[in-house]
C-alpha cells in the first residue's frame, strides 16, 4: 500500500511533526554533521537537529538534488531523514551502499515482506526505533497541523546508531516541543 493512496494524494511528500524526531536525538553524537537528503529549510529534523547543536546539510529533488544520483563531497556523521514513501527499498540500498550511520523514519507495514528487502537486512547491520504511537505526518510545514493518520506504525529504520538492534521510546503527540 503506498502512502500517496492512503493519504489521498498523488505524491509520498509528507512532512514530519517535531514530536516525532526527539526520540532519535539521545542516540546522536552531540554537535554531530549531519545530512537531511530528503528535506528544505523548512524541515522540521533541520530545525531541531540545527536548535540542539548539530550541523545539518539538507538536499532536496526540489532544489535540483536527486539522492540516487548524488554522491555528497563533503564530511557528514549521520544521515537522518523521512524518504519518500514509495521508494524506501532503493533509499535503503542506497544508504547501506553509502555505509554511514543512518535513521530513516519509515512505515513499518511490509518492511520485512519482500524478498529483496529481506535480504538486504539480512546482509546489512541494521537496527529499529519502535515508537509508541503512530506519526501523524503534515501536508505543509504552512499549517504545522497533523493531519495523515496512515493506518500503519512507523519506526526509525536505523544502522550503526541505537545501541540494541531493537530499542523502544516513546512520544507525545503534536505537541511542539522546541526548546
């Protein structure tokens, strides 16, 4: 099921509320380089990540970048984000390609179904971020509203970060939590 035809919409971009990136933070290196390959300026993971002392380097198609042509030239930490929905199997390639620590925030259903991904964790270190309730995502960063109720959990799919290959936290949501 894609999240374009659960949402209503004829695309998968769909933002990220801030209540739903602080579960990641603990486990970040603090003042850490990192890489939001799927996000603007207005990304909600750049204005956290940026408020709690990383440095962040964002990319969007939007802005002429195309993940799965780009090779970053510069040094980076960690590479966070929320891909496109649609394409999470090729972005997870990619990013166990690019060997680096990574968490994408990713819908949970089908994730271990198919057996090309099925194999690419078997052959990948990798790890999950169970979260305790289900993301609201937004339409617009305009409205700062959770508005998509998917019908399925999402979770950090994550490689060398977590401690545990499974680790569980918990979220309060749409509440703005800058600090």
């Amino acid at each position: 099921m894609k999240m374009d035809k659960v949402a209503g919409s004829k695309n998968d971009e769909f933002y990220t509320p801030q209540y739903a990136i602080y579960p990641i933070l603990k486990y970040l290196k603090p003042n850490s380089v990192i890489w939001c390959p799927f996000d603007t300026k207005d990304s909600n993971f750049v204005k956290i990540l940026k408020q709690k002392g990383h440095k962040v380097i964002y990319s969007h198609i939007k802005e002429g970048v195309d993940f799965f042509n780009y090779v970053p030239r510069f040094q980076y930490d960690y590479i966070i984000s929320n891909p496109p929905y649609s394409l999470k199997t090729e972005v997870l390639e990619k990013l166990f390609l690019f060997n680096k620590p990574f968490a994408m925030l990713v819908g949970v259903v089908g994730l271990f179904e198919s057996q090309k991904r099925f194999n690419m964790f078997k052959n990948n270190v990798f790890e999950v971020l169970y979260l305790n309730r289900r993301v609201s995502f937004m339409k617009s960063f305009d409205s700062n509203k959770c508005e998509l109720n998917p019908p399925f959990s999402s979770v950090y799919l994550c490689s060398k970060i977590l401690p545990k290959q499974i680790c569980f936290e918990e979220i309060i949501k749409c509440q703005k939590q800058l600090d």
